[in-house]
RNA sequence: AGCCCUGUAGUGUAGUUGGCAACACACGAGACUUUGACUCUCGUAUCGCUGGUUCGAACCCAGUCGGGGCUUCCA
C-alpha cells in the first residue's frame, strides 16, 4: 500500500463525489464511509472498471472508510467461477484490498427472499402471470403510460401461496414472475411495477440448484448495499433513472441503512472499445490472442503490455470524476506510463533492426568492459556491463548514405556517439546485389570515452550492441487496436483494427545483461522505448520483450514535416 | 416524443458566499542534452447561444440550441 500512498496523497483532485461526501460527513447524516465495487463475475475487467476501481477504494481509503468487493451474481445464466476469479485478482494487482471477506449477492438471497415477502405482505407486491411479450405491450412506451396488469389486485395470502409455490420450482421460465406494485403511469419506465422475482432454473455458480427464483439486479443491489452497510453506492450514468426505485425499495422494506446512489459518468478512451461483447468478440475472432493480449483494454492485457498499477491509477485519477460524458484521449494514459516508467525502469540498449558495423580501426580480438548507468538520473540504480568490440549493429534507422543537417545520426563521412561509449566516424559502406545497405565500414576515435572529440563535433547519439556480446531476441511491437478515435461507433468496428497493430521482430539483438531480466521486468531500451519481458513466453534462453508504450519523438514529427 | 442527466482551451478536469478563468495532457516556439528521451522557458479559451439582474456574471434568472441515457423477467 506505500506504493499506493506515494501516488495518491495530496494529489488527489476533489470531485463532486467528494464534495458530496464531505457536506455528509460535517452536517452529521453520516460518521463514516463505506463504499463497495459490485461487478457482475461475467467477463473480464477493463479499463473502465478500473475507473469504478479507483474512484471506490479510493475513496474509501481517502476517508479511512471501507470499500467491500461483491460480486453481483444474480444472473446464474450468464455468471462463471472463473470469471470471479479473475476478476479478484485484477483488483488485488491494482493495488487494492477490500474489507473482509469477498461478498456476494448470492450471500443474501434468504434475506431477499423475506423482504420480497415484506413487500407482499404490505401489498406493494404482486406475483404477476403475464407473459414477457404482454408485460411488454401492458409496460407501455417512452411517450405513453403503461396499463395495471390484470393480477395487480390479488390478494396478499394468494400473493404470499404463489410466490411460495414460485419458489418451489411449480412453474417454468419466463411463466409467472413477482412485481413492485409502485405506478404504472410513471413517466420513468423503471416505476412500472418492475419485475423483482422471475423464475430461472438454472445453475448457480455459488448457490448451485438450491433457488429456481432469482431476484433482479434493482431489488438486489440497493438491499445488498444496506445489508453490508454501504454509505455511498457509486455507480454509472446509466442507473440514474434507477436510482428512484432503489430509494423506494428501501423505503418500502424493514431495514436500518439507507445508502445515497451516487452516479458518474463512464470513461471512454480513444482507439478503445470497453464493450464487454466487443472485446469478446475480438477474442472469439482471433483478432488478438486472449483476454489478456497486450493490444486488449483489459486489466490483464495492460498488466501483459506492461501498464503497472500505479501508472493505471495515476491515469484514472488525472480524468476525474463528473457526470458528463467524456472521451479522453490515449496520449494522457500513455503520458502516465511514461512518467512511471521513465523513473522506475532501468535502461538497456536494443537494436531492432541490426546493422553490422565494422570499426576498422580496432583489434580483431579485443573486447572493452564499460560500466553504463541504469538510469541517468538515478545513480542508486547502479550498472551494467556493456562490451565494446570490432563487431557492432547499429540499427538501420541511424545511417543514411547523405542527409540533411536536421538528421543527427551517422551519415557517410560523419560522426556520431555510440551512447555509453566512443565517438566513430563512417568512412565507407557495403550494399549486397540489392543494393542494401549490409556493413558499415567505421573509425573510433580512442581518445573519445567519456570525454569530447578534439577539433571536430559528434552529431548525435545513437545506440548499439556488440556482435558478440549480444543476444538474438523476440521483440513483439505493439500499437494501438484501433487507427479512429471512436471505434464503437462504427458500423462495424472490426474493419477499423489497426493492420499495424502488432510488428513481430525476431532477430533483435539485445545487450547481454538481458540474459537476466526475468518474466515482467520493465526497461527502456534506450532511444526505443519501455518494454516489458513477457509474462508467461519470457524466459533466459528465450527472450520475448513487449514493446508497452514508445518513447516521445520529436524527431518522427520533424521529419514528417519535411 | 415523455422523463432524467449534461455543455469551461484540441482533450480531460478545477473554478463551492458573483471580483484579472487555474491545472494536466496534447499542440506550437525555444533552451539543455552521451537517449531527437528526461528537464526547463514561453505561447494557445470572446466559459454552447441569446437576453435579463448587477458597478461587475463561467457562477444568479429566463429562454434557446447541442450531447447522452431510459421502452431486458440484463447488470
């Protein structure tokens, strides 16, 4: 949790959530703050839920209140294990940890069960026998009220027998459900004596087959809220309209807790897709390789592209909180994992694309040990050995036969910084029958490590690896799924994937110190960008580093002006 | 069309008793640099629109235009 605390303190901005909590706790309506995260355990969590994520636990440290973790299973039929479990294990690696144990609708369905009965017993609830297409017409539309069902005036013992009898497996699906009886006139459709109960004879990943009646999301979750007592129950935009039935749930029922619904808008990133069913759809297409592919929005798949949890949190608090709708832009969250890794990741030197380059001036047989910092602003991080020899790569972006005075790199008759090492100068080069570039025939100047060459200038610096003291990788280049900014609008969304979007390098040449880095270490391949040793592929005799996010280019942009 | 929500730089937020519109990212210009990185400096808004109240309005009032959500026995 220091590691939490340390991005967190005294930078959280206030928000209206915030101000809200604060007017509560001085006029007195509450003394603390309990807050809860209620996903429904039937997918993967995106980079949405971690907003709910953030903003929840958030909020609960803030005010050394508590945050509970309930899985929302009231919908045996599209519910799995796995999918609990997974998504547990996301919430605990971005950094957080819920009160007590892992809660569960489920855990009170006996007691949901008693309240529908209050409900009945007060006549505010009736078991209705209308078919789903006449509760439909009967519900009404948008602009026209709805009409009383022909069962609304049962009485409450036949009321109280048949949803007996609806718990005891008597009827089948979708036959006979019980409703609210709350206004069939209401201009807010949710009013329409809601369906509380319908029947489900379906396997229930927690109750297994001990219920065949399973209470709706609306009568569920502002209960499950006052059971474990919740102060504020913080959702999205689209229970809104919900929120007066939740009130009224809670009024009609003998509880003593009455949490406040509080509502904020989703977030939505750029070159993103967070539909549940459209990200499955990637997955199901073959599009990206698995929920957790690097490309993928998911929870896993930033862990798997090397998004660490204090990046994402720091992302997700710079978007704030608001009840408008908004798209932010994906240079903001790229901008935090920057930050975050720009301090924690230790530099090496990678070359994607290798140039052989020959310094003729060297002896066939030597090899130089130098010291290069991990970090160039943070000492405590020590060095690393790099070797210089005869043989070197360069990378093939870093030589042009002739260039102009914007280009800093080597260019024939020109010289450059080898970075951590000396300054060479290329005197001639070597093209195959293709007339490729394949060699590079260059001087060093001995007296340049370290120090400046005399009499004449270094144009830039760029990186490189020995021939033999480097180590063939797999480098795999990610960039983002989608070219448009708004994917989900389009007609169909899988024409706009990005054909670029992954780049496989198979023969890299890394620095030897990589040998060691072990499954999710983060580094800066210097002049490249940070990328990650892969989670489950990496391994010392088989290198795989993912590329998560590109260093800033001013240079990219100089040169597509021209 | 009924009900609900929402409009502040390119993007996202702040602006809580009316008093020079703030911050971050992005973008542009420059400095520095053994990463074209990092860091630093400077620049960028007639607060959706119209009218009203006021010495003074992003903020108060009226109207208007735009964006979003709601018609699952989903959550």
């Amino acid at each position: 949790m220091s590691d939490l605390d340390k991005t967190n303190s005294g930078s959280t901005p206030t928000n209206f959530i915030r101000n809200i909590i604060n007017k509560d706790l001085e006029s007195g309506k509450r003394t603390s703050v309990a807050t809860r995260f209620p996903p429904e355990p039937n997918g993967f969590l995106h980079i949405g839920h971690a907003k709910s994520i953030c903003i929840n636990f958030g909020i609960a440290a803030d005010y050394q209140g508590t945050c509970n973790l309930r899985f929302d299973d009231t919908n045996p039929a599209k519910e799995e294990s796995a999918y609990a479990v997974a998504i547990a294990k996301d919430v605990q690696w971005l950094g957080f940890n819920w009160n007590g144990e892992i809660r569960h609708s489920a855990d009170y369905f006996e007691k949901l069960y008693s309240f529908a009965e209050e409900l009945i017993s007060k006549g505010v609830a009736y078991v209705c026998e209308l078919s789903m297409e006449q509760m439909r017409e009967y519900r009404g539309t948008l602009t026209e009220v709805g009409k009383n069902s022909p069962f609304r005036e049962r009485c409450i013992e036949d009321n109280l027998g048949l949803f007996k009898r609806m718990r005891a497996g008597e009827f089948e699906d979708g036959t006979i459900a019980l409703r609210a009886k709350i206004d069939m006139g209401s201009p807010n459709i949710n009013m329409r004596d809601p369906v509380i109960y319908r029947i489900k004879k379906a396997h229930h990943i927690r109750t297994g087959d001990a219920w065949c009646i399973y209470p709706t999301y609306d009568f569920t979750h502002g209960i499950s809220d006052a059971i474990e007592g919740i102060t504020h129950s913080l959702c999205t935009l689209e229970f809104e309209d919900h929120r007066p039935l939740y009130n009224w749930f809670l009024d009609n029922i003998t509880i003593d807790c009455h949490p406040q619904q509080i509502e904020f808008s989703r977030l939505n990133l750029e070159h993103t897709i967070t539909s549940k069913r459209k990200l499955n759809q990637l997955v199901v297409e073959g599009i990206v390789d698995g929920w957790d592919d690097p490309r993928m929005p998911t929870i896993s798949g930033m862990r798997r592209r090397g998004y660490s949890p204090a990046a994402i949190r720091d992302f997700i608090g710079r978007t704030g909180v608001t009840k408008k709708v908004h798209t932010v832009e994906m240079t903001l969250l790229e901008n935090s994992v920057r930050e975050d890794l720009g301090d924690k990741a230790p530099r090496a030197m990678v070359v994607l694309k290798p140039l052989k380059v020959t310094i003729t001036n060297y002896p066939e047989e030597k090899v130089e040990e130098i010291a290069a910092a991990r970090h160039p602003q943070n000492e405590s991080m020590g060095t690393r050995k790099i070797y210089f020899s005869k043989t070197l790569f360069i990378d093939q972006e870093d030589f042009r036969e002739s260039a102009n005075k914007k280009y800093k790199r080597l260019v024939q008759g020109k010289a450059v910084r080898l970075r951590n090492a000396y300054v060479i100068t290329c005197e001639d080069f070597v093209k195959d029958e293709q007339g490729n570039i394949v060699e590079l025939l260059c001087r060093y100047d001995e007296n340049t490590l370290g120090k400046n060459p005399e009499g004449y200038k270094a144009k830039g610096v760029i990186h490189w690896v020995s021939g033999s003291h480097s180590k063939l990788a797999t480098v795999r280049l990610y960039d983002r799924l989608f070219n448009i900014a708004n994917p989900a609008a389009e007609d169909n969304f899988i024409d706009a994937v990005n054909p670029d979007c992954l780049q496989i390098i198979d023969n890299a040449r890394v620095e030897l110190s990589l040998v060691e880095s072990k499954p999710e270490d983060v580094f800066q391949f210097e002049r490249e960008g940070y990328f990650c040793a892969d989670r489950y592929e990496h391994e010392r005799g088989k290198l795989v580093f993912n590329r998560t996010v590109t260093l800033r280019d001013s240079w990219a942009k100089i040169e597509a002006k021209g």
